[in-house]
C-alpha cells in the first residue's frame, strides 16, 4: 500500500539498548519503502517528541510507533497510556517491541489499547526477522491513518 509513495513513513523507535537500535536500523535498511527512523532513548523524551516540546519542536508527526515497555525516567507503559489518552496521538499505531513474554504485561499492554506486541527475540537472525515482519506488514500492507489526516 505504501510502496511507490512520495512520501517517506516517519517511525518513531523509542528504545534505550543502543545494540537493539542499531539492529532495527540495519533491518530497516533493506526495506523497499523509504523510512525516516527517528530514536529517542527514553519515555520522556518520547512524549516530548510526540508533543514538538523542546529540542523536538519541529519533530515530524509519526506514522508509527514501535516503543519499548523498560525504558528511563518514564515507562513505555507511561507513553502507551499518555499517547492512547489524547485525542490526536491515539490514531497513531504503537507496536509494543520488548522482552517480556509476561501474560501481564501483554494483558496490561493491550489494555492500555497497543495495537500490536512483539516479543523480542535474543537471536540476532530472530530479532532482524521480528523487525522485517512488522516493516512487512505496518508499512507495506496495513494503510496507516497518518496518510488521511490534515
């Protein structure tokens, strides 16, 4: 669906393990639609970006969000409640990407209205094919809101 369009998809990864950020890069790399990776390594930050607060002002409105739930001075559990609470981030699709495979934090997650939750592989190969499957489907197939706003 995204495929040929002008327009890149902005991603928004919020994720605090530098080896976990460099390999959704590299995964994303070989993506056939063009994709503007934005990171921030903590909660805080993240809803600063989503809000164009601070440093963020002219932060680009993402498409996606793909966040981890253990993240720094603000939880990603935090972040999915803030940004499902507002009327005008809520659109916006959060894939949940992080290690836990507890019944209570997927319960909790999609309580709290994430519209997808990966578990995240330990296997480098597993962790580069978790990230190529949601760049297969979020990107590709699934049509994001974003593109019928403004």
């Amino acid at each position: 669906m995204q495929e040929g369009t002008a327009k890149p998809i902005d991603l928004l990864l919020v994720e605090d393990n530098a080896g976990d950020v460099r390999l959704t890069e590299e995964a994303l790399k070989e993506s056939a639609v063009r994709v503007n990776l934005n990171v921030v390594r903590d909660g805080a930050d993240a809803v600063d970006f989503l809000y164009r607060r601070g440093k963020f002002h002219d932060a680009p409105r993402p498409d996606l969000i793909l966040l981890d739930l253990n993240l720094p001075k603000k939880s990603g559990r935090e972040v999915l409640s803030e940004v499902k609470a507002d009327p005008d981030l809520r659109r916006i699709p959060i894939v949940v990407m992080t290690t836990s495979t507890a019944d209570q934090d997927v319960l909790r997650a999609y309580s709290l209205n994430a519209n997808c939750y990966v578990a995240k592989p330990v296997d480098l190969d597993a962790f580069f094919d978790a990230v190529k499957s949601i760049e297969q489907f979020w990107l590709r197939k699934a049509v994001l809101p974003s593109a019928h706003h403004d």
